[in-house]
C-alpha cells in the first residue's frame, strides 16, 4: 500500500460521506499581526483588545475571515487538492468568536456531486463546519469546487445538486454573547456612520486598490495551509501561472472596504459568493459595495447590514458586475453578499 496520496479526484467522492479532516490549527496570538501585514485590514474590533472590551468583548478575538481560511485550509487536501478551480461559497454562518489560544478541525459532508459535460472534471459540493477545542462550532458553510478525474473512463454519479437559500435570515444570525454597540466609540473606529445612514441599493466605491504579487499569496496560502496544486505548483495549470487563492481576493476586498464601511465590524454570514474570475500576481484589485438590506438584532446597538461586496481588476465602474449576456465583466474578480454588524 502507498504511503503517500495524489488527493481525490471527482469519481472519488461519494453523496453523504463525511470527511473527517486531518491536522487541527492552534490560533497563535500573533495571527492578528500576520493577517495585518497581508491585508490592510484597520476595523477596530480586530485590532484594540480595549476597543472589543468597549463593545462587550472580553478581548479582541482573530478576523472572522482569519477563522474562515483556517477552517478552508483543512479541508484543502480532502476537498479540493486536485482542484480546477474553487466556485463559490453558500448558506455560511460565523456561529461563534475564534480567540488566540483556540484549537480548530474541520469536517465535511459530501451534499453534491455533477459530472460536467467534458467528462474531465465535475463539480462537488460540500457543507464544512469548523469547530472549537470545546466542540463548539465556530463556522459552518457550503462551498463547491471543480475536481479533475482521474479515470475518465469512470461512471458519472447521478446528480445530485444541492437547493441553498439565497441569503440567511436576519433572524438566524448569530450575535457574539456580550456584543453591544450603545457605547461604541466611532472616533475610535474611524468613521461615523451607522446602520441608519445607509440605504438598500446606495453604492459604495471604496477608492483604493492593492496590486498582488506572489510574494505575499505564497505566504497567505502557506499560513493557511492550503495545499492546493494551483496554488503552488505552476506545472498543475496549462498557462504556467499560479493562481491566487480566491479567499486572498475576500481577504483583501473586504480591507478595502473599510473606506465607506468601517463600522461594519463583524462578519456574521456568507449568503452567496462566486470567484468570477480568476486573479494572478500583477493584478490590482479594486473593490466597491452595494447595501442590499438592514436589519434588527437582539443585541444592544447592534444592526445588520447585508452587503455585495464586489472586486474587480483595476478600477471599474461601481455597479458594473455583469454584461448583457448575464455573464460576469471579464475584469470582475468576486461576487460576494454577505451580512455584517454594525452599531445601530
């Protein structure tokens, strides 16, 4: 028997199966530095251990999206190691804080499986929750990916593709225990706005760009241990070109972002998100929201709001997402509907 693996391949998977999988992360308290020095993030709930305990927090725990890739990762070598291309994301929710000194794994659940038409690779979808070193889940999401064959002669699976809700219900988000808003320093945070000074369909250009280079991706995609071959190894792609991982692209969209949305400190749901087109080194990525709604929450000061976040390659024109054929501009990079808190 083989000691080492090649990964799974499309015809590997089976609908219902539960991957268990392997290597769990403990969150070191400089992951907050490291993920700074990859993204320009500035919220201040992730950067001011006072500024959390200001808001009801007993500290500062890691980015919301830091506890996503941590969780991605794990799933990389189970999932998506022989990878054409990461999809997009579904039904996600951020059910608990992640704080330094947390031990995370991850399992996964086989929900969906389509061959394509070429018969060289098929699309697989999974349901991945992250868990705690209590057992808590801290994420739980649906991502579908793109997988080689690697028998093309092997039957195709009846398919089967998963019904996903278009966004999660402003009643189903879940607040951190404590959170409150009726306090909440906006000198500190940087801008004043809140919830109420947004409007369903405004829209937001964030202005900036940051051009990507293979420095800092090799580094993201090794700090979040994901493994995947087209993200490494420039022989795995027809054109020699390592692709960057699409939640590099997120990660740094939603930096972005913090010009014209700085109060929307936590993510607490991933509705829907499509990686539009692929992105490589050299390529500036620009980025621009759209308010799709605002919401209510138990929490004292605390209101959702419910974003598009859009990148792009370069500086595009906000509002431009599709051509009249419906498909995406050739220069959008990430379509990404996502749910936030922000101080009422």
């Amino acid at each position: 028997m083989s000691k080492v693996t090649a990964g799974r391949f499309f015809e590997d998977y089976r609908l219902g199966e539960t991957l268990h999988h392997a290597v769990p992360r403990t969150v070191s308290p400089g992951l907050r530095d490291i993920y700074t020095s990859l993204y320009p993030s500035r919220f201040a709930l992730y950067s001011s251990d006072e500024f959390a305990r200001g808001c009801g927090l007993a500290a500062s725990p890691i980015e919301d999206l830091a506890a996503f890739h941590l969780v991605f990762g794990k799933t990389v070598p189970d999932v998506s190691l022989n990878a054409v291309a990461n999809l997009g994301y579904g039904a996600g929710r951020f059910l608990a804080p992640v704080w330094p000194g947390d031990t995370l794994r991850a399992t996964s659940e086989v929900i969906g499986l389509k061959q394509n038409s070429s018969g060289k690779t098929g699309v697989v979808w999974v349901r991945t929750q992250g868990f705690n070193q209590h057992d808590v889940a801290v994420v739980d999401y649906v991502r579908w990916v793109m997988v080689k064959k690697h028998d093309l002669a092997a039957p195709a699976p009846a398919p089967v593709v998963p019904e996903l809700t278009q966004s999660v219900a402003a009643t189903a988000l879940v607040v951190p225990e404590g959170l409150d808003f009726s306090r909440y320093d906006f000198t500190l945070a940087g801008a004043r706005h809140r919830a109420g000074d947004y409007a369903p369909g405004e829209i937001i250009d964030h202005v900036d760009g940051v051009t990507l280079s293979e420095a800092e991706h090799m580094l993201a995609t090794r700090l979040w241990q994901n493994t995947a071959k087209v993200h490494f190894d420039t022989t795995a792609r027809p054109d020699g070109r390592r692709l960057i991982y699409g939640g590099h692209v997120i990660s740094m969209a939603r930096a972005l972002s913090f010009n014209g949305l700085a109060n929307a400190q936590m993510i607490v749901a991933l509705n829907a998100g499509s990686h539009a087109n692929p992105a490589f080194a050299g390529d500036t990525v620009c980025a621009w929201s759209e308010v799709l709604d605002i919401a209510t929450t138990p929490a004292p000061g605390v209101a959702a709001i419910r974003l598009r976040l859009v990148a792009t390659r370069g500086h595009q024109p906000a509002g431009g997402l599709r051509a009249d054929d419906g498909k995406y501009l050739p220069d959008v990079l990430l379509d990404l509907d996502y749910w936030a808190l922000m101080p009422a």
